[in-house]
C-alpha cells in the first residue's frame, strides 16, 4: 500500500523497482524518459494529487488499487492472463504521464498550474512511445480508456461491454478514480462530512 507520507525519493525508487520488475525491452529508455520529463516531481493535477511528487504518488496509488481489482475479477473468474501484472504496471503508472510536462507547482502562487492543455489519455500514449518502449494493445486501450473512454465510445452500453471484454482496461479506469477519491478526502474533508 502506498503511504502519503513516503518521500518523492521513496516513490520514486518504489515506481522504478516496480518497472524494471516488468523485465519488458526497453523499460531503462522509458524510465530515462520519464525522469527527464519531470515525472516524479510534477503534480498529479489542478484538482488532486495537487502537490510536488503528487503525480508519481497518484501513479503508485493508482498501481496499488489496480492490483487489488485485479484479485477481485480473478475472484470473478477472470483469467490472470487477461491482466499480467507487468501490464497493470505500465498501465498503472503510466495513465497520466504526460502530466510531468503539462503541470507544475508554482512556488510563487502555491498552487498547480497547467502549461499545456491537452487529451492526456492520448498524449500520454505518445509520451511513452516516444521514449522507444512499446506497449501492448491492452496497455494502450487502458491509458486511452482510463478517464472512463466517453470520448472515445459515445455509447454507455458499448462502453460497458468494453470494460467487460477488456478487464485490463476496467481495472485502470476504477483504479484511477479510487485513487483520485481518496485524494479528494484526505485533502477536502469538508466536502465529505
């Protein structure tokens, strides 16, 4: 489990372990790639996670959750190979990654402020193709689909049998915004008495 109070450093060396743990070709590019981006220092967004170090930590959170629906759809009889744990890694961490140049934290105001506008859930997929490394088709359509894929499956009821036929996906999605949820409390428990 992800705790709040574990340094940027801790995160970073946990999100690190957890993607060379993948052993997938061309995981040390990616990870050049991201810490040159900003990744582990950026804020996770305007409205949570809102705090230098809050993208990696919503990252991690995120992989955290995900890794616990995973058991529940195995539970469900789900097969394991619809959800390899070096997919819910990359996916899990990578949702949002092209927030570490879009968001930053500026001392001056304190508070996050967005450099650049953009649909992140494809941005974030050109950001680690970039990098070289390649994801898997149930990968992308995770990162793609992570907001809840409105935009991209007009149709609720296509929408849902997609989550269905792709659990990988599903689990990325509620993983997200159980991440995001919780964030939203910790830091605003006014709005949730």
């Amino acid at each position: 489990m992800v705790h709040i109070h574990k340094t940027i450093e801790q995160k970073k060396e946990e999100c690190i372990t957890l993607l060379r743990s993948t052993n997938r070709d061309k995981i040390e590019d990616l990870i050049t790639h991201i810490t040159s981006m900003g990744y582990f220092e950026a804020p996770g967004s305007l409205k949570h996670h809102r705090f230098v170090g809050g993208l990696v930590s919503h990252s991690l959170e995120t992989y955290h959750k995900a890794m616990e629906l995973c058991e529940e759809k195995i539970r469900d009889g789900f097969s394991p190979d619809l959800m390899p744990k070096d997919s819910v890694i990359i996916a899990a961490l990578m949702h949002d990654l092209c927030k570490a140049d879009a968001l930053r934290y500026s001392k001056t105001l304190h508070r996050t402020i967005e450099i650049k506008q953009t649909d992140h859930s494809a941005r974030s997929v050109r950001k680690v193709r970039s990098s070289g490394f390649i994801l898997t088709p149930a990968e992308e359509d995770a990162i793609l689909m992570h907001m809840g894929g409105k935009r991209r499956i007009k149709d609720e009821i296509k929408r849902k049998e997609h989550f269905m036929k792709n659990p990988l996906s599903d689990i990325i999605h509620r993983a997200d915004g159980k991440s995001i949820g919780e964030s939203k409390r910790r830091h605003h428990p006014e709005q949730y008495r």
